[in-house]
C-alpha cells in the first residue's frame, strides 16, 4: 500500500511541475509575442475586416512593435509603409498625411491594415498579400504572370526573392503562434 501512495505522490507532482511549465510557457511566449497597441489594432482590423493576429504578426516581423522605426530603404512606423503607399492608402481613405505622420502608431497601423486588407481583396489568399505588402503587388502580379509562383498561393517556397520568401514564412510562422496563443481568450 506504500508503494501506492508514493507512486501517487511522484505523478502528483510530476503533473504539478509540468502543469507549472505549461502555464509559464504561455507567459514566457506572450511576453515574446506582445499585443502592444491593441486599442488600435482591433479597430482598424475589425474596420478593414483583417485578422487582428494577422496585424500583429506583420508588426512584430516590421519593427518589432517599435512605432519610431526607420529602415534603410526609408520605411516608417510600425507597419513599416514607405511614404508613397503611406500617400497612396491616406488618399483612397480620404486622408491628408504628412509623411512624419507614418510614425504615429494609430495612423500607421490604419494605413498599414487598409493596405493588407487591399492586398488579401486583390490576391484573396494570405500568402500572396504579405508577398505583395513586402514586395510589392508589380512584383507578385509578375511571379504570378511568368508561372514562378501559382495564383493560389500554394507554392510559396518558389517566391524568388529571398527575402520575401522569408519574410511570409516568418509572419505565417508568427501569425499561428498570436492565434495559439490568444485565440481562446477572445
């Protein structure tokens, strides 16, 4: 009857220590994956009809939720918009933009979620859209036209820039950890 009891004490506590892990995991990844500028990014994704994990995981990849940064090429703010597609989506919104505007993290977020919201009307197909936010729609419609990548999305990997390759692997990747992590909650 010992061996019993102390067999129900060890599995007792190997439950305990692993439920204790479990539940730190989820912290520890949340505390990776933030949901900073949430006020903004449900908004805008209930507003433009995009999944807000979606924006999320396109923030966290851009600039890691830092709403004053700059890229080398000049893309601004959060979701990283170059100022001509800043313009561009601010007009087909009926807004007047300066360009430092780009870094204020609720009109960034706007312009930016408008933007992956054209994209994923344009392509219907999630993979296609960040592959045009990233590099451009010419430059998709082109890969698409000249059979380097199907109209569906489903070959992904033969997206010929590297970086864009990468890039939609990265915020795919990201994008179902967000819904891992957050989707139950609401």
């Amino acid at each position: 009857m010992k061996k019993i009891w102390k067999v129900l004490v060890v599995l007792i506590v190997i439950i305990t220590i692993l439920f204790t892990i479990f539940k730190n995991k989820n912290t520890i990844m949340k505390s990776i994956y933030i949901t900073k500028y949430s006020e903004y990014v449900e908004k805008y994704s209930k507003e433009y009809n995009v999944d807000k994990y979606l924006i999320y995981a396109t923030i966290k990849a851009e600039s890691n939720f830092s709403e004053n940064a700059e890229s080398k090429k000049g893309a601004k703010g959060l979701m990283q918009l170059m100022d001509s597609t800043g313009q561009e989506i601010a007009k087909s919104l009926n807004m007047t933009i300066d360009n430092d505007d780009l870094f204020d993290s609720e009109i960034n977020i706007k312009l930016g979620t408008k933007y992956i919201s054209k994209m994923l009307q344009k392509y219907n197909n999630t993979e296609l859209a960040l592959a045009a936010y990233n590099a451009g729609s010419g430059n998709v419609d082109s890969w698409i036209n000249s059979n380097k990548i199907k109209s569906d999305g489903s070959d992904i990997e033969n997206i010929p820039f590297k970086e864009t390759n990468n890039y939609v692997r990265r915020i795919l990747k990201d994008y179902r950890i967000y819904k891992e992590l957050y989707e139950q909650e609401g």
